[in-house]
C-alpha cells in the first residue's frame, strides 16, 4: 500500500513538471511572450471636456520575431531594417509599434531611421471612465500632419541593442479610434526604447 502511495505521489510530481515544461500559463495566462527590454513614455492629449491629461506606459513582451529584429546590407553596407513592437503583459489591446525603420549604415554606424510607420495604443480606466486610444500613420504618407523624432538613436550589430529617444506626433485624423478625446488636437505620444533584438538574414533595398 504505502509503495502504491509512493508512485501515485511520483506520476503526480512528474505531470506538474511536464506540464512546466510544456510551458505553464504565466500571470497572465501568456507564456508565449518574450521580454528583451522595454519602450517606455507618455501619451499627452486633451479630453473631450478640454482638460491636457498625460497618461504613463510601459510595454515590454512580444509573441513573435517579426515585432523584434533587424537587419541591414552587408555587402554595400548602406542601408538597414527595424521591425520593433511591444505590448502590455496582459492587455494585448496596449502596444506601441514601429515597423519598417529605414536608414542608413555608414561604416557600422546606423543613423537614425529616415522613414517608418508608426502604431500607439492604449486602454485604461482614467477618473473612474474608461479612456481608448488607437492611433498610426505612415512617415512617407505627406497628406498627414502627423511627425515623428528620434534622437539618442544607436543600434549595435554586435549585441543587438537598440536604444533611442522619440517623439510622435498624431494627427486628429490619425486617430482611428478614441473615446473621451478631443479630436481637434494632436496627441503626442514621447518616450524611450531599450531592447534587445535578434539579428536576421542579409537585408537589402533601394535607396
């Protein structure tokens, strides 16, 4: 009996450690995300009953590569490619993402991107009211007047590290989907990049 009682106790110990190993849900039930660094600012705008409100984020997990690499021309070693995205841990409606960063590499030296698209969400319980914002726009995109700065911008080939300083300027009409906004304003969402992303094949375009 008290041998029978060992193995039952056995197969027990060895499930819940298969089932870890498998990959048990985290805090949020999301054990596929990846934390390699954080994206980190504000969103400044001004409500619908006129009030400038800042409103703090921090997003550090991605599910896949395509929101975490980079690549750039070896052989003429002019130009590169930034695919970043970044979410909340365990509201996938709060993301930040800047896809296609083009720009130069002169002598392993990357300057800061000369075009890219830009995508900001964030949903979150303000003074008791629920607050939404959705908004993105295409640098090359001239019919908008929505901006976009970085500054402090280094990427490093060797470790991957990509650190920047940023500035995006929405315009109203950049706003796909908002509630309690003033949609006569801009929104300008500031902040600061430092991950680490992983290295992909040989990349290369026109410019």
């Amino acid at each position: 009996m008290k041998s029978l009682y060992i193995l039952l106790v056995a197969i027990a110990v060895c499930t819940v450690s298969c089932r870890t190993k498998e990959g048990a849900p985290g805090p949020s039930g999301e054990s596929t995300l990846t934390q390699q660094g954080t994206i980190s600012g504000s969103l400044a705008y001004v409500d619908y009953q006129g009030n400038p409100i800042s409103v703090p984020f921090s997003y550090s997990y991605f599910a896949s590569l395509a929101g975490n690499k980079f690549s750039y021309d070896e052989n003429g070693k002019k130009n590169y490619l930034v695919q970043l995205f970044r979410r909340d841990l365990k509201d996938n409606n709060n993301y930040i993402g800047f896809y296609n960063l083009l720009g130069y590499n002169v002598n392993n030296q990357f300057n800061a991107p000369s075009s890219g698209d830009f995508d900001f969400s964030l949903v979150k319980i303000i003074n008791n009211n629920l607050f939404e914002f959705n908004a993105y726009f295409y640098s090359t995109n001239t019919t908008t007047l929505s901006t976009y700065t970085i500054t402090n911008y280094n990427l490093n080939a060797t470790t991957g590290r990509l650190t920047f300083d940023f500035e995006i300027v929405f315009d109203p009409n950049s706003i796909d989907d908002s509630v309690r906004y003033n949609y006569e304003v801009v929104a300008i969402v500031t902040g600061k990049v430092d991950v680490i992303l992983n290295r992909t094949p040989l990349y290369s375009v026109s410019q």
